[in-house]
C-alpha cells in the first residue's frame, strides 16, 4: 500500500512550541495516486498544519512523512507539488499575470509560454483584464482565485489546497468545482483539499477524511463511492446526501469528542450598553 | 597635493619624491612650494610631490611607513619616534628657533607664566604640548597638577571668548590670527598691546620644531644620498627665495591653497623667515646646542625614555648641500625682518 | 499578504489636489525658511543686546554670523584679487563628488552583500556581526591612515589618493546599509516564504524574487542614510589622504580660521550640505522608479 | 536550565571563536609579516597597555561612553520626534526635510568648531552635541519610513474606531515601526561613539578617549592608542548589544526576531 | 423612510483610480433600524466597497451616505458602528485578548471590565485558552474568530459584517449563526452582513440584498418573510427553500448580466507536462 501511495503519514505528530498546542497527533493516512481526498474538520483542528506537513513546509514533531516515495523534504525540492493558501499569499510588487508565473519563472520557462499560460489561467479564474493589477487592487475572492491560478499554472501532479474556494460565491464555487474535477480527471494527478463544505467535500472527492477537534486526529474516513465523472446531477443523487449526512455525523462526533462544548454555553451576554 | 601629474614627458627622466608636511598648504612650508613652483626641485632632477599634512597625519607614520621619503615635523615628536624603535633622522632643521608662544589677556593680570598656577591653560596635545609643559615646570609649576590643562582646537576662539585663561599660539599663525580679530568692545582690531606673549624661545624651552627627516634605511643608501642632497639643495633655494622674495612667495602658497587669506599668509611667511634667518650655520644645519635642549625637554618630559644621542640627527647631507650653494646667502645674517600689516580677518 | 485586500487608506490624490500641496509645501518650506531665518536673526539680536550667556554660548558675530552674511561671502573674492568663494566651492564640490559618488557605490554594494550573507547565515551573523560593529566604533580619524597607507600604493595611477578617500568614504557608508538589509530580508512575511519553499526555489532565488523586493522599503531608508553620509565619508577621507581640491580642505582650512572668518565654514557648510541633499535626491528618485507598490508603502 | 546554556552558548560560541581565531590571526600577521607597530600593533601589546593603563584608559573611556550616550538619547528623541511630525503631517516633510538632510550632510570636522563655539571645548556639551546631530539624520530616515509603512487596513480598523491620530500613532504606527526604529537606533549607537571621540580629535579636555588616543598617536605611542581604540570597539558593542537586547524584549512578534525559516 | 433609515445611500458610485474599475455604480439603499440585510453577489462585485463606503473608510466618489441621521463621517466619529473585515486585521503585537481588547482599550473601559468582557467573549468564539496567544500562531478560522469577537465586544448599534464566518466549518458557522441572531435580536442592534452562502443569508436577514457583477449594481432585493426567532427549523421549512431558490436565480440573473461567460468558456488546457 504505502509502496503505491503518493503521500504516507505514519504516525505524525505536531505540536508548537515547548508544551504548546498539539496541532496533529498520530496521524496516519495514505493518499493512493489519482486520489481526490478532502480534509474536512472544525476550524483549529489542524488540517492546514496537516498540508503544510505533507508540503514540508512544516516538520513534524515526531512520525514520518513520504511524499512520491521519498521524503517530504525531496519531494519538494523535485516540485512534486503545488500548493493553495488559506490565505492568497500574493507578493505585492508583482501584477496579477507576474503573480502567477512566479512559478513558471522559478521553472525556468520561457517568456512566451508563460504568456500563453498566464492569459488560460485568467480567463480559467475570470481575472481577464485584471493582469496589470497588483495584488491590494482586488478584492479578497479575486486575491483567492489568482492563487489558485498560480498553483495550477504549472500542472503538478500533487496538488495541496487549503480552503481555495472559501472566499467565493457560489456560482464561481461550483464553476470552479467542475474545473477542478476536469482538470484532475484529465491530468490524473493526485489532490489534497481542505474545505469547510461538507458537499463540497463529497461533491468532488474520492475520499473525506474527518478530523477532530484539537489535538487533530483522523476520526472517520469517508469512501465517497459516487460515479465519476461527476456534473450537476450528482449533487441530486440520493447516495449524495446520504454521503453528505454521514460526514455531517462523523464531524458532530469528531467535534464533541473532545471538549464538550454544549451548543448555548458560552452564551454572550450582551453588554448593557448599546450606544 | 602639489604634485599634479603634468608633463608626463618631462618626468620621465625626474626621480620621483614625496615630502610629508606637518600641516595643511601655508607659508609655513612656502619654500617648499617655491621650490616646486620655481623648478629648483627639477634642476636637480627631482620630482617633487608635497602631500599636505591634517589632523590626523602623522608624518613620521608616513615616511616610516614608505609612503613619503621626506617628512617634516617638529624635532621633539621625531625623538619620541625614535624613542619608540623607529629609525627615522633628521637630515636638516629649517627652523632655528621655536615659534610657539603661550598667550594671556593684559587684562587678566597673568603676565607672568607663574600666574598661571590653578588656570585653564590650552594646549595643541599629541607632541606639541612638551615646551609648555617644559615652560611650566622650569617657574615651579607641575602641568599635571598645577594648572588646567586643556586640549585646544586648532582656532583661537576659545582664548577669545575667555574659555580658558592661557592659549599656546604660534607665533606665524594663531597669534596672527588673533590679532585680525575685531575686538566687540572698541570695534577696533586686537592689538599686541592687549596680550601678554610668553614666548617659548625666550623661556628657554624653545624645543626645535620644523626639520626635514628620513627613514635611516632608506639614507643608508648612496643613491639615496645624493636624491636627499639634491632635495635639500633645492629646498635651501626655496627657502632663500622666500625670504628674498616674500611676496612672491606668497602668492605661490596661495596657489596652492585657494581657500587662504592672503593677508594672513603673508604676515606668515614674514614670522617664518624669521624663524629660519639668520641661522648662523647655514639654513639646515642642527645647532647641537639647540638639540640638546630639545632632547632635555624631550627626556624631562618623559616623551622618551632614554635620553637622544647624536644619532637622531646627521649633518652631512646638509653640509653637502650648501657647498653647492656657495653662491648663494645661506645665513641670512643681514635679513631684517620687515613689518607686515595685520589685515582685518586675514584677507 | 494579509493587508493585500484592503483599499487604501488615503484616498488617491487628485491632480490638482497634487498641484495644489506642491504648491504648499513649496510655500511651507519658504515659511520655514523664513522663520528659521528670523529665528536665528531676532536671538542673536536679542543675545547681543542682552549680553545673554548659555554656558558658554554667547551670541555674537562669530557664533552666529548674519545669515545674509554667510550668504554674501560665497559671492565675494575668496581672498584680495582671488575668485569668487563660489566658484572655489563648486570646484571643491565637483571633486568631493566624485569621491562621494565612488565611495556611495561601493559602500551600498558592500553594505548590501554583507547584509544578505548575514541574513542568510546565521552563523555567519553571530559570529561577525559584533565585529562589524566594532569596526565601525573605531574612530574613523584613526584608522584612516592605515588606509591611505595601504590602499593607495595598490590603487592605479588614475586612482592615487582619491580612491583612498572613496574606500573611506564606502567605509563609513556601508553600516547603515548592511544593517537595514539584514533587517528588510529578514522581515519577510512568513508566510511569504512559505510559497517560494514550495517551490523549492533557492537562497539565490528567494533572495531576488522576495526578499529583495519586501526590503526594499528599508533597503532604500538606508541608501537615504548612506547618501550624505557617503559625502561626509568623503570630505573626512581628504584629510588623511592629504587632498586639499576638496570640500575637506576647504573646511579644515575654514576651520582653522574660524575666529577671522566664521561666515567662510558656514558657507561651505551650505554648500556641502547642499550635496549631501543633491545626493539624497538622486536616491530618492531611484526609489520612486524602482519601488511601485501599495501607496500607503511609500512614503 | 541545560537548554538554556545550550542556547546561550549557541548564540555567542560563533563570536567568542571568531574573536580568539581573529586575535591569532591578528597576531601572527603583525608577528609573520614584521607588520609596523604604527601601522597595528600586536594584540599581545595592546592587551599588556590595557592592562597596565587600566585606569587612565577606563576612565577616559567612560567619560566619552557619557557623552555619546548622552549625544544618542538627545539625536535619537530628536530624530523620533521629527519624524513623527513629518509622518503626520506630510506637507511639513518638504518644508522639513532639507533642514535634516543638511544636518546628515555635514561632517564632524566642520561641526567641531562651531559645536566648539556654542557650547565650549571643555566640557562635555559639545560633544554631546556632535554625537546627537550624527544619530539625528538616520533616526529620522528609519522612523518616517517606519511609521508610514503601516499596512492600510491595520489603519482602517482604528478609522473605524475613529480613534484619533495620536491613538493610531501609539497603537499602530509605532509598534510597526519598531523594526525600523531599532535599525536606526543601531546605526546611532555607533555613530554616537564615533561622534564623540572624533569631536574630541577639534579640541576637548583631557581624560577623553579621543584627546587621549590623538595625543598617544601624536608621540607615537600606537600601543596605548590602540588599546584605547580596543576599548572604544568594546563599548561601542556594549552598546549595541544593549539596544539590540531592547529591541529583542520589544519585538518578540517580529518574523525578523521570531526567526522565519530561511530556506 | 430615509428619516428613520440606520443607513441610507442615494446613487453611490465608487470608482478606483482615474479611469480604473468601477466598483459601485448608483447604489440606493434603505436599510431600516433593526434589520438585518444581507449583501450577496459574485467575486469582486463590490460588497466589501460597500461595506467600506457605510463605515466611511472609502469615500464614494459621487453620492451621499447617511448613517444615523448623519454624515458617514461623523457616524464613524461618533463609533456608531462595529466592523469585521474580509481579513481578520489583527495586530500581530498584540495578544489574541489584547486584540480582542482593542476597542474596549479606546473606549476607554476599566481594565476590569475589559478582562471579563474579553473572557465571555473568548468563550463564545471558542477560543478559551488561546488569550494569551499571538494572531500568528493561530489557524486562519481561529483568527477570524477572534476578529468577530473584536467586534461584537462594545456592542454596536451598526454592525458591519463582511463574510465574517467564511472560514469557519459549518458547526461553528450554525452555532455563531444562532449566537449572532440572538445577540442581535436581544440588542436590538442593525447588522449588514455579507455572505456568499445563501442559505446563511436567508437564514439570518430580514432583507437580501443581491448585487450584480462589475460594476456593482443591486440587482434585487429579496424579503426575507421567514418567522422570527429562527432556529434549526427554520430550516426545514418550505418558505426557506422557496426563499433560496429566490434568491440564487436573482444571482444568477446578475451574474449573467454583464459579462455572459458561459460555463465551460475558459476552459484551462491541461499543461502537457504533467512532472
Ligand atoms: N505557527 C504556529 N505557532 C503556534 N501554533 C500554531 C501555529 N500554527 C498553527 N498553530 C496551532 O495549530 C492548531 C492547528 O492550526 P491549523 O492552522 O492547522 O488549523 P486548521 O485546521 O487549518 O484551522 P482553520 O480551519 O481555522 O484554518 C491551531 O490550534 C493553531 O493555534
Ligand atoms: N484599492 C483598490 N484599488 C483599485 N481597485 C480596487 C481596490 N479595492 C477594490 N477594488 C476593485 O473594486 C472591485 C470590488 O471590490 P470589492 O472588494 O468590493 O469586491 P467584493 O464584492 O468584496 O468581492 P469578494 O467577494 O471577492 O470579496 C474589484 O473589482 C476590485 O478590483
Ligand atoms: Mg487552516
Ligand atoms: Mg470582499
């Protein structure tokens, strides 16, 4: 299993800090090639820790990490994979379109496929006529959607996405969604999405793996066993919701197993002065 | 510097030098200048550049240190160089007496060195400060107990706004330039009338200042020799130059130096050749009785350990020199020195 | 980055707003001028009707000569039947210049790579950067002639003593440089860095493609600090270099004469001050060519 | 307790090694290549005259620490102050600005006599004075740069409190300066060293470091002049260090004291 | 209506830079004490401008803002609102507690009062435990918590919301929901809120309003008729989803209005080198 796995987590740990916050602990998990998993789990618990660790971006306190069949740190260095922040991470003194070819100029490619590839990637996010604009004139969802851009701009075969599309309305959302999904299906390349929406997490994934609350461990793994290729008819299909109830539950067991947080404690009480 | 690199054609066949003066471009070092100007330095084949010296030059670092053949400094600081281990000579002293005076304000009462006892006396420190020093202690005053010693900045202003009771002024430049000062209260110039003027010379303590040294390896040569006679020869016409033709002179040191009052300069090269003429043994030539005192003052003063021999200064070169210039009045023994006027601010 | 989304917090200036505060502060800087003038004009007055001593401040011509005074001594003869002061001074300066210029140069290049090697190796940082202090504690009047004595035998002809004094000047030009690129690299937002990781992008890389540009803003603080410190570098570097074609020469010889002549050190003040600004407006021209961010970035 | 001098070791291992292997090789070249004591004496020498002239030198040492701390508090509130005013009012910073940029721009030497005119040769107060202008100019440059870099929507948000201006200086403005701030008062630790040993090379009473180390160069004492220069280096690095200490206290959030992982 | 209106614009237009985007185009609207009104509309649409434009942080370059009777301006002077930016903006030198302290701070309020205000607040964000944390070291839903507790600290009469829980899972999302009805009904206070969930926005508002792409227009206004208090049934019930409905055909009529990007234009080709 583990021989054929593109990521493989074996009993990870993280925490920050000298007795600090446990931000992982014991996570073990294998993402086989051409997989769509999605980290599904209560804000805090860890996931985009989880996708930093798998990035190398962070170490893990103790477990071990192999990405590709090397370690996490080689797989990083080869470019073995692209990554989507929670938050856009664009560099201020680079134009939209410079924003996105960042890593095609990293790559080495030349100015003329980068062009090429820049203006695909504006029209594919929407951003067309906004590649001169620099970072601080877009608003928060535009900002989203470059990065998104960039991480897709030079097609790696192990795409990390931490929350991409949470600052997006709804129709873009699922415009996006089917994008995605052809672009994974035609590439057969291997994606790691973090993501709040239940739906969206079973809409596009093969699997939804549920975290729980501080410290994050893995509480339940979901197979989403919905035909491929999937359209707007899935979302109507009665496994659909099926599969949507079931991570709901899982997630309302993962979210209370640890701190028993009863809905309606922790009420505010409201300031007696309302100017 | 003097040293522009003009005829390139010309230099060709010229030996290259450098003398390190004491100080920035002025009349102090006029003969110098003239000699470069007259092109008595290029009869003799040499190729002289004149690096000017600052605050912050040590000439003997510089000789010692190969970057100049010739430095000029006072005889007391090439001893305590010496002292140190270093092998620097002193192949001809220019000037025959010391120029370095110690003023007071007449008002003030202080017209006597004793007075000075429990006062804010000003002094240039780093080698200059041993004939006052010497001064003191000859009138029963011990300098690091008795009286206030003050490093002084190289202007007069605080002798002028009374900031200290005493200023040690040279004779060619400070004293000068108090004396082009406008006095507030009259609206007039000060006079000499209104300063007491102790003069170091006069005291006794008058250490040797201006000569021209060498390193003692480099002299060693003959070759040598005979580029340090040929830069003598034609430095002694500089100087004789000068004191036969001041104005000149003048107005070469004010080619050099742009930024310089011509009335303060000129007043300048007058107290100069007064302190080189007449020198009874020929211009250059050490007065061994003068270097005795130097080198007493230097030993009581603890600037050197050991007593100086008569290694530190050697005359022959000197010697050789001036017999070349037998034509010439290298004594000076008829020179008057004429009255320059003070000029308002030295212009 | 995280202030990325937000609007500007000033809005953008209309062009006649923009006409309308050049002309003010054109009209402040004149008023300032103006009462800076009276200032220093209405207390000497009053110090010297008055009698009036700070400690051992005492108003009068030679400590604070007429300002028209200064003035009008650049455009009299620098002596009897001499040039005009001005055109010695502007001679002077155009030498100074050139070494300011050199010694600027090299010493923002120096300063810069040190301030990269030192923000890239923190071994490299803590046990050199102490030193690098040190060094620039040591007073620069002490050293200099070490310089000159072993800088100039290995300068080319063309170079000789000048060059000596640009090596002084890039001596004490480089620090303010050095130490504010250490701090702009390593001010980088983390997060930042982060995306060039996964990249796997190298120190070389990260380095021109982030880190160079989020320093920018520090970077060029620094080139403003560095270019009138590079023309006092240089006017210090001509005294042990024994020049007396520039500013240094003129001010030690104005200095000695302070007492006959004050409004003369005052004048070159103005004039050596007026290079140093020159020098600061040539960076502060670069800087607006090179850095196009965020308005509220520049400043 | 173990960590804690690992740590401590870590940070001033580097140093303490490259000052032992600088002081051999300093040494050894003054010894191998017959290096004049003009030019730079030996440590060796240098260490004995530290040790003999201990307390000359201390005392001249610590009269000129005075005057540059003194000259530094005074340059350095200044600078601030300035630059605070500039940053808030932006017409002021032509009208400003020429005026400070002069003041970078003149040297110490022209400075000297007239420091030395108003506030006398011989007491500290001239020196002080020096020190000051020298830290004033790069305070200011830092500062400005410092308090007008604030993020836009760092300021919305106090907008939306309307907070006033002088709130939005103190709760934002200056914590986001600081890495600015401290840079400049780095830069003026030294520079206030240099300002006040220099100024005493135009004239200052004795028992200061600069008249000291001026006067052993003069008669060709290099050893006690560079232990006096050695001396100058240590405290200026004290000094440094201190600030730097402060700035560490002060700027713990700061990627660039928290250590972002370089690659 | 405008006499009595909490905030009032009247042909607000906002356009950035000479000649640039226009952002806000002749907007009119009433918003009434007491309502809640939702703010819907695709990716850089203007939503946050507007926001902006109420809280007199931008100003609009032609048209008139009424907030309380007032100038924009003299609104903001008076702290007649409360705001949560798109991004958290927290101030890194600052506690998660002292953050949360901030306005509390300029308030003026005893530091006894603040302490307790800071805890019930922590608590209803979840955070307990994290007071003394820097915003650096938490998750970015953990940030936006605390953003939102800054805000609600004092209690504003106005408060101005922009997708405040887009970063949060949906437990937390639901839970704040309820929270964020019951304070504001307890207040009695005017919320603008904007969201890209629909059902969040029929969910909590008396009023959506749904804006139309570049340049930012209304393009409908949806009552929303539902029974108040809501809870989970709300829900449930018939009217909600007629009102989602509603509401995301006004979106996609606005969305298509300008530009008609048909899905499935744009379309990215794959890159040919999959690594
Ligand atoms: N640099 C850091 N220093 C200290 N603690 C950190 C750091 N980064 C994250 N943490 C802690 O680790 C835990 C997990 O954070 P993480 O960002 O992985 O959460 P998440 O699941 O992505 O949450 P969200 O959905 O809100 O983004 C949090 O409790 C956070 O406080
Ligand atoms: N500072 C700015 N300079 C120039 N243009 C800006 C600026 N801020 C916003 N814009 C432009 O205004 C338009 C609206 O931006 P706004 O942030 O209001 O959108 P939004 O509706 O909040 O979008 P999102 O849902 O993505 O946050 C965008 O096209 C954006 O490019
Ligand atoms: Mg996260
Ligand atoms: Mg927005």
């Amino acid at each position: 299993m583990s021989e054929q796995a593109v990521v493989s987590l074996r009993n990870v740990t993280k925490s920050f800090g000298a007795g600090g916050v446990t931000a992982l602990q014991s996570i073990d998990l294998d993402v086989r090639p051409g997989e769509f998993v999605s980290l599904i789990g209560p804000s805090g618990c860890g996931k985009s820790t989880l996708l930093r660790v798998v990035g190398d971006l962070v170490e893990p306190s103790s477990g071990e990490v192999i990405v590709n069949g090397k370690s996490a740190r080689q797989a990083r260095r080869d470019r073995d994979y692209g990554i989507v922040f929670q938050d856009a991470v664009l560099y201020d003194w680079r134009t939209v379109e410079k924003n996105i070819a960042l890593p095609l100029e990293l790559l080495g490619w030349d100015k003329g496929r980068q062009t090429e590839r820049v203006r695909e990637l504006l029209e594919l996010v929407e951003l067309q006529g906004f590649g001169s604009h620099r970072p601080w004139q877009l608003s928060g969802g535009m900002q989203q959607r470059v990065s998104i851009a960039r991480a897709l701009s030079f097609a790696p075969a192990l795409l990390l996405m931490d929350e991409p599309f949470g600052a997006l309305d709804e129709m873009t959302r699922e415009r996006l969604n089917s994008e995605l999904l052809r672009i994974w299906q035609a590439s057969g390349s291997t994606v790691i999405f973090v993501t709040h929406s239940i739906s969206e997490a079973v809409f596009l994934s093969t699997r939804t793996v549920v975290m729980s609350r501080r410290p994050g461990r893995i509480a339940a793994i979901v197979d989403v066993d919905l035909a491929q290729p999937r359209n707007a008819d899935t979302r109507e299909e009665p496994r659909f919701f099926e599969l949507v109830t079931e991570v709901r539950d899982r997630l309302r067991e993962g979210g209370l197993d640890e701190e028993s947080t009863a809905p309606g404690e922790g009420e505010l009480v409201v300031s007696e002065e309302t100017p | 510097g003097g040293g522009d690199e003009d005829d390139e054609a010309a230099a060709e066949d010229l030996t290259p030098v450098t003398l390190q003066s004491k100080w920035v471009v002025q009349a102090q070092f006029a003969g110098y200048y003239a000699a470069v100007d007259q092109g008595f330095y290029e009869d003799e084949g040499l190729d002289v550049t004149i690096r000017a010296g600052g605050p912050d030059i040590v000439p003997e670092q510089v000789v010692a240190g190969g970057q100049a053949e010739f430095g000029i400094n006072w005889l007391d600081s090439l001893l305590a160089t010496r002292d140190q281990g270093q092998g620097l000579v002193n192949i001809a002293q220019v000037f025959t007496r010391s120029g370095m005076t110690e003023v007071t304000w007449k008002d003030t009462g202080l017209d006597e060195i004793t007075k000075l006892e429990g006062k804010k006396v000003g002094v240039w420190l780093g080698g200059n400060e041993h004939k006052l020093f010497a001064a003191l202690t000859k009138n029963g005053l011990d300098p690091q107990q008795d009286v206030e010693i003050v490093a002084q900045p190289f202007d007069m202003n605080l002798f002028l706004s009374r900031e200290v009771d005493a200023a040690a002024a040279m004779t060619y430049n400070e004293l000068a330039q108090v004396l082009e000062v406008e006095n507030p209260d009259t609206g007039e110039l000060y006079t000499e009338e209104e300063l007491n003027v102790f003069r170091m010379s006069e005291l006794g303590t008058g250490a040797l200042e201006d000569g021209i040294f060498v390193r003692e390896d480099w002299i060693a040569d003959t070759e040598n020799q005979d580029v340090a006679k040929r830069f003598l020869k034609a430095s002694f016409r500089g100087w004789i130059y000068c004191r036969d033709n001041p104005d000149s002179c003048v107005d070469i040191v004010l080619e050099n130096g742009p930024t310089l009052g011509a009335g303060h300069q000129a007043w300048q090269m007058n107290e100069i050749n007064d302190l080189i003429w007449p020198a009874p043994l020929g211009v250059g030539i050490m007065d061994p009785e003068s270097f005795e005192i130097t080198n007493q003052i230097a030993t009581d003063y603890k600037i050197i350990k050991t007593p100086a021999t008569d290694d530190a200064y050697r005359t022959d070169i000197a010697e050789a020199a001036l017999a070349e210039l037998e034509d010439e009045d290298t004594t000076g023994e008829d020179w008057e020195k004429p009255e320059v006027e003070v000029t308002p601010g030295g212009e | 980055m995280a202030y990325a989304a937000s609007a500007t917090a000033r809005p953008p200036l209309l062009d006649r707003e923009r006409t309308r505060n050049a002309a003010a502060s054109v009209g402040l800087f004149l008023a300032v001028l103006i009462a800076l003038w009276a200032l220093w004009e209405g207390f000497k007055a009053f110090g010297e009707s008055t009698g009036l001593r700070l400690g051992q401040f005492e108003a009068n011509d030679r400590t604070m000569p007429h300002i028209h005074d200064i003035v009008s001594t650049l455009f009299e003869p620098s002596r009897r039947n001499g040039p005009l002061l001005i055109d010695v001074l502007w001679d002077a300066a155009l030498f100074t210049a050139k070494e300011a210029a050199v010694g600027f140069t090299l010493g923002a290049l120096i300063g810069f790579v040190l301030g990269a090697l030192l923000a890239h190796f923190v071994l490299l940082q803590r046990g050199f950067l102490p030193y690098i202090v040190a060094s620039q504690t040591i007073p620069i009047l002490a050293v200099a002639p070490m310089v000159v004595v072993w800088v100039n035998p290995r300068l080319p002809p063309g170079l000789k003593d000048w060059g000596a004094v640009a090596v002084i000047s890039a001596y004490l030009t480089f620090f303010p440089v050095a130490i504010n690129t250490l701090r702009g690299l390593t001010s980088v937002d983390p997060r930042a860095l982060e995306l060039m990781r996964s990249y796997a992008a190298g120190s070389w890389k990260v380095l021109w493609k982030l880190r160079v540009p989020a320093a920018l803003p520090f970077i060029f603080a620094a080139l403003k600090i560095a270019a009138p410190a590079s023309v006092v570098g240089a006017i210090i570097g001509e005294l042990p270099a024994s020049i007396q074609n520039g500013l240094g020469g003129a001010i030690l010889n104005f200095n000695q004469y302070y007492v006959t002549a004050p409004t003369r050190l005052w004048a070159t003040n103005l004039i050596a001050a007026l290079l140093g600004i020159s020098f600061f407006l040539v960076v502060l021209l670069a800087e607006r060519l090179a850095v196009r961010r965020a308005p509220e970035h520049v400043a | 307790m173990r960590s804690r001098l690992r740590r401590a070791a870590r940070e001033w291992l580097p140093a303490a090694l490259v000052f032992v292997a600088g002081i051999a090789i300093w040494e050894g070249a003054v010894r191998g290549f017959g290096i004049e004591n003009f030019l730079l004496p030996a440590p060796w020498d240098i260490i004995g005259t530290l040790v003999d002239d201990w307390g000359e030198l201390s005392s001249a040492a610590f009269f000129t620490f005075r005057e540059a701390l003194a000259g530094f508090v005074i340059g350095c509130s200044a600078g601030f102050l300035v630059a605070a005013a500039i940053a808030r009012f932006r017409l002021l910073r032509t009208a400003i600005m020429p005026y400070a940029i002069a003041a970078g721009a003149i040297p110490i030497i022209a400075f000297a006599p007239i420091t030395n005119n108003w506030f006398g040769v011989t007491g500290m107060s001239s020196k002080i004075a020096i020190a000051a202008i020298l830290c004033f100019f790069p305070m200011l440059v830092n500062t400005m740069k410092g308090l007008t870099s604030v993020p836009a929507s760092s300021i919305e948000l106090m907008r939306s409190y309307a907070a006033s201006e002088l709130t939005i200086f103190r709760r934002v403005r200056v914590p986001t300066s600081l890495p600015y701030v401290f840079a400049g008062l780095k830069v003026g630790t030294v520079l206030a060293m240099i300002g006040a040993i220099v100024g005493d090379y135009f004239g200052g009473s004795p028992g200061a470091l600069g008249v000291e180390i001026r006067r052993w160069v003069g008669i060709f004492a290099f050893d006690q002049a560079w232990a006096g220069i050695v001396l100058a280096s240590a405290l200026g690095i004290v000094f440094y260090g201190s600030v730097a200490v402060a700035e560490r206290l002060a700027m713990g959030w700061h990627p660039s004291v928290r250590g972002a992982r370089p690659e």
